[in-house]
C-alpha cells in the first residue's frame, strides 16, 4: 500500500492596516490644509490621492483578503478607489483631460457620489464597533466628512458644511496617523504601547 505524505503549507504575511491608515492619515491631511485655506490649489494634492490615498490603501486591500479580512478588505479597497475617483474628478476639473471635459462638469454629481459614500461608511461605522475604538471614530468622522462634502457639493450652507468636511478631515488624518503608529509600535514590541480601545461588545460573533 502506498504511503501517501500531507503537507500543509501556512503563508504568514504582516497586518497591513498600518500602511492602510498610513496611506489614509497622509492624504486626508493634505486635503484638509487646501479645505482649511492653509494651502491653495489641488495640483500637489492630487499625487498623495493617488499614491498613499489610492495605492496604498489597494495594497493594503489586497493583503487582508489573504487573511480573510472582508472588513478590511472592503474599507482599504472601497476608500483606495475612492481617492483615485476624486484624483481623477480634479484632473478633469483642472483640465488635464482637455477643455470639453472641464467644461461639462457638475459639482452635484460628486455631491451623489459623496451620498453613496456616506451610506457606504455609516455601515461600516457599525462594523467598525466590533474591530477598536479609535478606528470606530475615524469611521464616525469619515461618516462627518462625507455629510460635508455632500451638502457643500450642493451648495447647501455652503461655508458652514465646508467647514465642516475641513475639520472633520483635519481629524481624520490626526486619528489614522495614531492608528498606524499602533499598528507598528503594538506589533514590532509584542505589548500595548499605543492602546486602540477595546470592541464595543454590542454585536457578539
């Protein structure tokens, strides 16, 4: 009878929501300081939407499907392509794609997109509850910055809902800076040095 040997092979790889909220901190900050008038202009925004916004936040993406993380997976991928929507709208905007294009655009069309986003990270908002308290409040400001966008898109209470999306993405960067650096820090020392919060406990597995 033949001896027949299984061999089981376990691929390990590295928690990649550091460089997710990494990606996430670097873009929101330097979108917020053109909202808050601390800067001007899109032209040097648009290459950290794209590459810490929008590449890495897919790779990110990419790397917790492996570890059958359909949370993480769909925030990192959903918000990674987000950033390459945007990037793309200023390029058309600022007229990179020719003067037709930039010539035909309406705000209110980003201000529905910005609607399905926010729909999109209030239920991940709930998700969220059940992972750690600090990326629970990004959520929540993520939930803020996109009823800012929205309504200002609109040119509802325009200054006001401006505002709004400006602070709530200046805090944003400030929570996914921490975020990642726990990630780090909590992993490479095998102890807490950052704490995150514990899960709400409200929905048990």
């Amino acid at each position: 009878m033949e001896n027949q040997n299984t061999h089981h092979v376990k691929i390990t790889t590295a928690d990649p929501s550091a460089l997710g909220l990494f990606g996430l901190a670097m873009v929101t900050l330097v979108a917020s300081s053109q909202k808050l008038g601390l800067t001007e202009g899109l032209s040097f925004v648009i290459p950290w939407a794209f590459f810490l916004g929008g590449i890495a936040q897919l790779f990110a993406c990419v790397q917790d499907a492996k570890h059958n993380n359909t949370f993480g997976t769909t925030a990192f991928g959903a918000f990674g392509l987000f950033w390459f929507g945007v990037g793309t709208s200023w390029l058309i905007q600022l007229g990179f794609f020719g003067e037709n294009l930039a010539a035909n655009v309406d705000s209110r069309q980003l201000g529905v997109a910005f609607i399905g986003y926010l729909i999109f990270s209030i239920f991940m908002t709930i998700g969220a509850m059940e992972t750690h308290k600090v990326l629970f409040f990004i959520f929540v400001f993520i939930d803020f910055l996109f009823i800012g966008l929205a309504l200002s898109s609109f040119d509802i209470l325009h200054d006001a809902t401006h505002m709004l999306a400006a602070i709530s993405e200046l805090i944003i960067a400030l929570l996914s800076f921490y975020g990642s650096a726990a990630a780090v820090l909590n992993t490479h020392f095998g102890q807490i040095v950052l704490p995150v919060g514990k899960p709400f406990g409200i929905f048990k597995k």
